[in-house]
C-alpha cells in the first residue's frame, strides 16, 4: 500500500519560530527569568535566544522550587547573558547577603552593560548593613532608576567619592548620609529622590545634609531610629525646592532649611513624631509654613501642629488655597489637647472642604477622639466631608470589630450643625453615616427578615 503523505495543516506550521530575532528577544524579555530560559529546549533556534534578553528579575518566585539556591541561580544565569543593553534588573532576595557568593562580580557585570534601572530590594526581615555593594553603580552613566531597598547601603571610600550618573531621574536609597551630597551633585537630571536615613546609633545624630538637585520635583524623606516622645538634637536639612511638586518629611518643621521659592508646590506630608529644641527651630517652622500656605492639600501631625501655633499670630499666613487636610494623631504622643491646635490652624484655611483626622492607637483613648471630633464639628466651619481612620494594634479581631462599632455609633450621634458626610474606617468597619445601620435598628430588621 501507497504511503500517503499527510498535508501540513495551519496547525502544524511554527508561526512563532517565523518572527525576526528582535521580536522574540523582546517577548522573552517579557516573560519570568524562569520560563525565558526554560525555552532554550525547544529547538536550536531557540537554544541561546534567552540569553539577549534585556528585563532581568530575580525573586524567589523564578526557582523551580523553594530549595533551589536564588544565589547559584544568579551566579550561573548572568555570566551567560549576551546583550550589551539592560532595560532592567530586579533582585529580590531573602537571605543574608554573606550568603551569595560572588554577587558582587555579578553587579559589577550588570553595570557594565549598560542597564537603565537597577532594583535591589532586601526581604530579610532582619538588620543588617550590606558592605559588599559595589560603588561602581554610582558611575554607571546609563541608569535612570536606581533603587536599594531595605538596609541595602553602598560602602563606598571616605575620600576621592565621585558620583557620575548624568541621566538618572530616580533615586531611591537606604543611607546614612555619608556621601549623599556627593551622589546628588552627580545627578543633574535627579527628579525623583526617596531617602530612608538611619543612624548607626540612637544616639548618633545626622550632619547637615544639602540637597542641591535643581530639577528636583519629588522628595520623600524618612528616618531609621525613630524615638517618640522625646527630645532630639540634630543638624538642618537644606533643600532646594525651585521646581518641587511633592515632599514628605519624616523629620519635622524645624529641621529643614530651603533654598529658593517654589511656586509649584502641590503637595506636603509633613511628619516629625518628637520635639525638637534649636536654637533656629521656630524660623524654620517659619519659613515652612510660608512655602506650604498656598497648598491645595497637606498632611500634618500634632507635633507641626503644635510648632506653627508656637508662631505668633501675625507670622502665620493664611492657607486660602488649602481645600484638603490630612492631621495624624497617635495615642502615645501624651495627654497634649491637640485639638485646641487644630482648631487655631482651621481658623487660617477659609477654604478647606475635606479634613482626615487619622488616629493611631495602643489602647482605648475614645472618648478623648470624640470629644475632639465634636468640637471640630461645632467650630462653625464648612467642611464637606471628615474621614476618620482609626488604627488599633496589639488586639484581636473579635475585640476590634465590637470596638469599631460602638465608636460609629457615638461617632455618628454627635451634633453635626454643617450636615458634612461623616466616613469612618478602621480595620474591619467602613462605613459613613449616611448609610450606617445601628447595632439594634439592624438586629431587628435581621429577625424581620427570618420571619
């Protein structure tokens, strides 16, 4: 009998296999390191392909099993690569970094192939200083995003540190302050900067930190070692603020010192936690309050609070554009009546619509929260809507929720001479009060419904 020859269907024919190099490269790229390199089975067209891939990232969700070595992964993958170009490379790692062997030579291998973002994020939960990081990141003149997440700081020499990275945008870094001036006079093109500052010690205070980047547009600043309620001595953190849009300052008012008006300011989340005595406290609180007065919204803790009241009346400017208002209160700050302060700063916005009253507590201080809320409500201002956010930590669920809903109920029986929509959201209740069943009202229309 004939053999009989059987046709190729549409089917059969590889149309994937057909695209260009180019298309398949950037397909691979967009894939998981894992299934990328996976494809080298395929065929001999296929065999070498993953090694032009320009997206890298390396997390533990890219091995074959939770035994698998991250570490062997990275040490045999990177020497492998081809290309000449990183778009970008992602590590993700869970462990010690003592633990990765020769981790260093393959950084070093990334920086030389041009790569636009570098991502390194620390998931081990404990603390530790990274030593080994090469400083020749900050030379490598490609990057546009640089971030080092989570005690991952750079060791870099006291003396002759340059920092050339001319078209770098983004920056974000876990640093002690050391060379920080240094790396950002080495980014003209810096617009984006997110510092987490740590001390070594507690008792170790931060030198005078100058942020010189002119085309600067947002700052986040956040500081390690964060002792509440106390008194903390520390230098001034100058910032120039010619073209700053957004800041968020973990250190205070009356730390911050500024170079140059910024007109286009939109945005402030100022955060401070304790009480600072300096000699220049209040001219900086000063000159703080005078470059967020024309804000459309701004975020506050009583502590700031409590500075600008400090200013005297006349020195105070009026918040005309301020339409949103964010205050953080938390219950170990002590027994200051904080609302007496806001109650002087709501006097200064004539426009304001929208108020956040965000509350963080250890145990229940409830009554001094109502108590605050219903003054606000009766200062003859008319806000649209108040948000309440109450955040309880170290209780259990059942506790929390009965808690939440008892606060509702006071909460939404106070006097509400404005008629302003009420939202309250803890962790288990979000509710607001147009649409807020009490407790018996909504027991009986339960057993209405059994019948």
């Amino acid at each position: 009998m004939a053999k009989i020859k059987r046709l190729k269907t549409v089917e059969d024919i590889d149309r994937l296999s057909l695209l260009p190099d180019a298309i398949l490269i950037h397909i691979l790229s967009l894939l998981p390191i894992k299934s990328a390199v996976s494809t080298s089975v395929l065929s001999r067209q296929w065999r070498y392909l993953w090694t032009h891939i320009t997206n890298i990232v390396f997390s533990k969700t890219c091995l074959p099993s939770s035994s698998h070595d991250l570490s062997a992964a990275v040490n045999r993958i990177i020497p492998q690569l081809t290309s000449n170009r990183i778009d970008c490379f992602h590590l993700f790692f869970n462990k010690k970094w003592e633990e990765f062997s020769d981790i260093e030579f393959c950084i070093r291998d990334i920086c030389t192939r041009n790569p636009k973002q570098i991502v390194v994020e620390n998931l081990y939960y404990k603390e530790f200083i990274l030593e080994r990081m090469p400083a020749c990141i900050f030379q490598c003149q490609s990057l546009v995003d640089l971030t080092l997440i989570e005690y991952i700081s750079i060791q870099v020499p006291n003396e002759g540190f340059v920092a050339t990275l001319p078209k770098l945008k983004k920056l974000h870094l876990f640093t002690d302050c050391g060379v920080l001036a240094a790396i950002i006079r080495g980014c003209p093109l810096l617009e984006d900067l997110n510092l987490f500052i740590y001390r070594r010690k507690r008792n170790h205070f931060l030198d005078s930190i100058d942020l010189s980047a002119h085309n600067l547009k947002r700052l986040v600043m956040k500081e390690r070692y964060r002792i509440r309620n106390s008194v903390q001595l520390s230098r001034n953190l100058l910032i120039n603020v010619s073209k700053l849009e957004e800041i968020t300052l973990d250190f205070g008012m009356g730390l911050v010192q500024f170079i140059g008006d910024s007109g286009s300011l939109i945005k402030a989340d100022i955060c401070s936690g304790y009480m600072y005595l300096e000699e220049n406290h209040l001219s900086n609180v000063k000159r703080m309050v005078e470059l967020i007065s024309g804000l459309k919204s701004l975020s506050l803790d009583i502590v700031n609070l409590n500075d600008i009241r400090k200013l005297k009346y006349d020195l105070v400017p009026i918040f005309d554009k301020l339409y949103e208002l964010r205050i953080e209160i938390e219950s170990d700050m002590g027994s200051i009546k904080w609302w007496n302060d806001l109650l002087v700063f709501l006097r200064w916005c004539p426009c304001l619509k929208v108020l956040h009253l965000v509350f963080t507590t250890y145990y229940g201080v409830y009554d001094e929260y109502l108590e605050a809320i219903m003054r606000i409500l009766d200062c003859d201002k008319e806000i649209e809507l108040l948000s309440v956010y109450l955040n309880q930590r170290g209780t259990i669920k059942v506790e929390v929720t009965s808690q939440e809903y008892d606060f509702c109920e006071k909460l939404f029986g106070l006097q509400n001479p404005s008629a302003c929509e009420i939202k309250f959201k803890g962790h288990y209740v979000n509710v607001s009060n147009k649409s807020f069943i009490p407790r018996r009202r909504s027991i009986r229309l339960a057993k209405h419904k059994v019948v």
